[in-house]
C-alpha cells in the first residue's frame, strides 16, 4: 500500500521496473511524452523495454561506442536527455527493444 507506507516505499523511478499501471512514460526531464505502456513488455533485463516510441519523431539516435561495443543510444528528442539504447533483438515487427533507465522516466497513468 503506497498510501500507507508512503514514506518507505522506493524512490518512484525504481518502482518503474515492476509497475503496470497503463498510461504513458514521460521523459522525467522535461515531460516529452516518449512512451505508451501498450509498447512496454518484459525483457527480463531489470529495465523497462518497450517495442516502439510514442511518435517517431519523440527519440534521437545516436552511436554510441563508450564501451568498445557499437550500440544504438537513445536521447529525448525535446531536451536532448540520455534515455537508454535500442536494440535489434526485440519481439515487435519491427524487432526492436528500446531499453531505457528508469532514472530517465516518469508514468502519467491514466
Ligand atoms: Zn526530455
């Protein structure tokens, strides 16, 4: 119970990992939405990953080579914040699975 054990609960982020309110995940920077929990699944990683953005223009991409893997980063086209990466090994048509920090993300349930 949130209400009763509002003062010992996890930070809001964390609770992200496990939540599965619908509504929509908004970049916690700026509140671009950037997500539809529709688009949300589980990926087993510890992270929330979803098949798909919430427009097309909502995302930026952007090579990532930090740590000597090539990877695909993701930024919040309105504030320019680091979200997460996508990867091609996702289960929607179009096989992508966006990984995203839970730090990055805010829920506007509805
Ligand atoms: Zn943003």
């Amino acid at each position: 119970m949130v209400l009763r054990d509002g003062a010992s609960v996890p930070p809001f982020s964390s609770e992200l990992v496990v939540v599965e309110q619908p509504g929509t995940y908004v970049c916690a920077g700026g509140g671009a939405e950037l997500f539809d929990s529709d688009a949300r699944y589980e990926s087993e990683s510890g992270w929330p990953a979803f098949s798909a953005p919430m427009t097309d223009d909502a995302l930026t991409e952007e090579a990532d080579t930090r740590d000597g893997v090539p990877r695909i980063e993701v930024r919040c086209a309105r504030c320019d914040g680091h979200l997460g990466h996508v990867f091609p090994d996702g289960p929607g048509p179009d096989g992508l699975r966006y990984c995203v920090n839970t730090a990055a993300l805010d829920l506007e349930e509805r």
